[in-house]
C-alpha cells in the first residue's frame, strides 16, 4: 500500500489520539533517512511532509554521496537498492581555472577502491521512502503542512494540515528538517551566522557521446569554482559558478546558446555533450546555527547549516547530522534516559557543530581564496595546489577530510 493510500486510510480519531516519541518535520532526503536510522527502534515516529511522494522524489539535483555517506547507507540497508543506479568516479581533477597544473585525486591515494560516488535525487529519497513502507514505528504524513508548533515542558504540539483538517500531534521531540528558511529553527530564537555569496550557481544535465570515464572535475575561476560529476548512462551533471546577474543572463540562453558557450569552456574534456532537460539557478550561501538544540527541537541537514557547494559538501554534512542524531537518542533511550532532554541533545550538538564548522569554514576559504585575480593570492594559491598534488600526506589528509573519513564515524557506517 502507497503511504499517501495508508494515511488516507487511517482514521482521524486515531491520528489525533496517538501521541509520538518523535516528529520530524520535513521528509527529504536527511529527514526520511533519520527516520529510516531508527526504523528499528522502540521509538515511535510521525515524518511529516509537505509534498506528496511524487512531488518529492521529482527535484531534479543530483548529490556528489561521499564514501562514508555511503557507509551510512549501507549500514541502513539502502545501498543495495540505490547503488545499481548511480554513478562511481575513480577520479577527481582539481585545476585553477586553465593553469596547467592540474591536482589528480585517485583511489589509491587514500587505500579505497572508488573515490565517490554521484546519485540523483529521486534515486535516494525512493529507496528511502520504500524503506519505511513496512516499518510500524514510523508513520510518514504526505502531504502534511505544520501550520503550528507549541512547545511546552512535558511535550511539543504540532497542528498539521491533512486533507484540509487540522490535526494535532503529540511529540516528546520535534526534529527540524525543514530547510535552511527553517520556520522552526526562527520560531526557537536560534541565531544564525553567515552570508550571501555574490554568486549562483547555473544547473544543467549533458548527454555525451562517449565515456565520461568515471571523472570528476573541479575547476577554480574567477567567478567561482565550479565541477563536473559523471552519472550513468554517460551524462554529466554542471554545477556552474557565476555572479548572480551572469547567472539569470546564462538562464535566458536558448539551448543551443547555453551549450556553445558550455563547450568554449569545457568541450576539450566532454565528448560532444548535448543539453538535456531543464535547466536552473540556485542561489549560494553560508549559514552557521549558533545552537544545534533548543528545549525538545533539533536542527539537521540545511535548517543547521548551508555552504557552498564546493566538493558537493551540503548534503554529505546532513546524511552524518542524521546517522549522528539517531545514534545519539537510541543509545539515551537504551539507557532509559530522556531523549528530550538538553542534557541527551547537547551530545548530539557537540559531536556535530564543530566537525560541520570545519568544513564550512574550508569551503568559504577556497570559494574566497580562489575566486579572485590578485596577484599575490593567485601566486600563493597556485603553490597551495603544487604542495597538495606533490607531498602525499597533505593530499591524503585534504582528501579524507572532504570525504567525510576525518572524525568521528557514526555507528551505521561501521555495520
């Protein structure tokens, strides 16, 4: 049974009466992959989406998935319905726009088999969503709209919008996974730290003749960094940096204008690449939490934190917040601890907040450092880049670090 028919089914008598140990309220890929990390749990849970399954899985983005995300999940139980239908790179190139030096990652430099991997999508939050269609602890609500959060000392009341019908939901824990505009981290008085960046960043999906040979590229310009990911069927996903008014005037181009001017840039390394689908703009920036926490909330995924898309860390940083989080309350409730509690959602804030800080603070220092024409900072940039392709630990090191294997490992990985 689909879970929309399975919420439409259940009476209203019942959804009101029951109370939950967790809501979580957004069902994207971070939010539906925490819930699918305590599937198995004594918990009892409500994932709460606004969209209907279809409308979800259609987003048209496509995530660079790093090894350990990938061990996360494994340890899940996913991997083996996801990974026949993703894309694997052996390679990354890393250049400063058309320098000759060119920083090559491979698999050996950090004794794995692959270097990541390249998913879209609807191909994650599928085999998320089946994950739960037979879970008796998790009860997912789509579409369902938070109209209303009430926090108090014993619980958290939710109104939720279903079928045009307010419900209300009692919960011990409500769980932001609502976005980087997250209503719920506001209406919690968490402060946030960041900026806009003056760019965006262009979208688009190319078909090519022939292999992509399972490479990833980096390339530092001016206007700021922007990367080629293989996915199957030999196409390629741009994630193009501009200055935002660039971005809206390459947004205007007709197809074949866009692909031209793709090729001027990028053609030597693509085998005749052909524009597929749809183009579009996202916009960029940097967002800090102060607090990961507040009195029965937590924050994961984009209503945390945000950067730059940079080696694809965005969604990378969530997957961990989520695997982190639910190991966190399963190990409190184990114990017969409060998972509510500050004390309990502090351990959570301290094992996370730091580990993300480092990687947003990397991300905004190479998007500044490299998006510039100064001279002494393009000469000292470009022996930065010597230094990393030459001396092995440094590579090694800088590698591991954006791929997630430099902290602490949540126990899913480690299944």
């Amino acid at each position: 049974m689909a879970l929309e028919q399975l919420v439409a089914s259940q009476s209203v008598s019942q959804r009101d009466s029951d109370a939950y140990d967790i809501a979580i309220v957004g069902g994207g890929i971070v939010g539906t992959l925490f819930a699918c990390a305590l599937k198995d749990s004594n918990l009892k849970i409500a994932l709460i989406e606004a969209e209907t399954q279809s409308q979800a899985v259609a987003k048209a983005q496509a995530y660079s998935i790093s090894l350990l995300s990938s061990q996360i999940l494994q340890g899940l139980g996913v991997w083996k319905t996801i990974r026949p239908q993703i894309e694997t790179y052996k390679t990354v190139r890393l250049s400063d726009a058309n320098h000759p030096s060119v920083v090559k990652f491979a698999p050996t430099d950090i004794g794995t088999q692959t270097l990541g991997y390249v998913a879209e999508h609807r191909v994650l939050l599928t085999a998320l969503q089946e994950s739960l269609e037979h879970c008796s602890n998790v009860l997912h609500l789509c579409p369902a709209k938070v109209l209303k959060t009430e926090f108090r000392a014993e619980d958290a009341i939710l109104d939720v919008a279903i079928s045009d019908q307010i419900h209300s939901i009692r919960t011990r824990l409500v769980i932001a996974a609502d976005g980087s505009r997250s209503p719920l981290r506001q209406q919690a008085n968490i402060r946030t730290y960041g900026w806009k960046y003056w760019q965006a960043c262009v979208v688009a999906t190319f078909q090519l003749d022939a292999s992509h040979n399972n490479t990833a590229y980096e390339w530092f310009w001016e206007g700021g960094p922007s990367g080629i990911l293989p996915l199957p069927n030999n196409r390629c996903r741009i994630v193009w940096t501009v200055p935002k008014t660039e971005a809206e005037a390459m947004l205007a181009l007709s197809d074949n204008e866009f692909t031209e001017r793709f090729i001027q840039r990028y053609g030597a390394h693509l085998s005749n690449p052909k524009l597929e689908g749809e183009r579009y703009v996202f916009p960029v920036q940097l967002l800090h939490s102060s607090r990961y926490v507040a009195s029965r909330l937590a924050l994961i995924g984009d209503a945390a934190h945000c950067c730059h898309p940079l080696g694809g860390q965005g969604i990378n940083m969530g997957i961990r917040d989520a695997a982190a989080l639910a190991q966190v309350l399963q190990t409190a409730s184990d114990r017969n601890e409060d998972i509510s509690s500050i004390k309990v959602l502090k351990r959570y804030e301290r094992w996370r907040q730091w580990e993300n800080l480092i990687i947003l603070s990397v991300t905004d220092v190479l998007n500044r450092t490299f998006s510039t024409q100064i001279a002494p900072v393009v000469f000292l940039r470009r022996i930065a880049l010597w230094i990393l392709g030459t001396v092995q630990p440094i590579k090694s090191l800088t590698f591991r670090l954006m791929s997630g294997l430099v902290g602490r490992t949540p126990n899913l990985a480690q299944r």
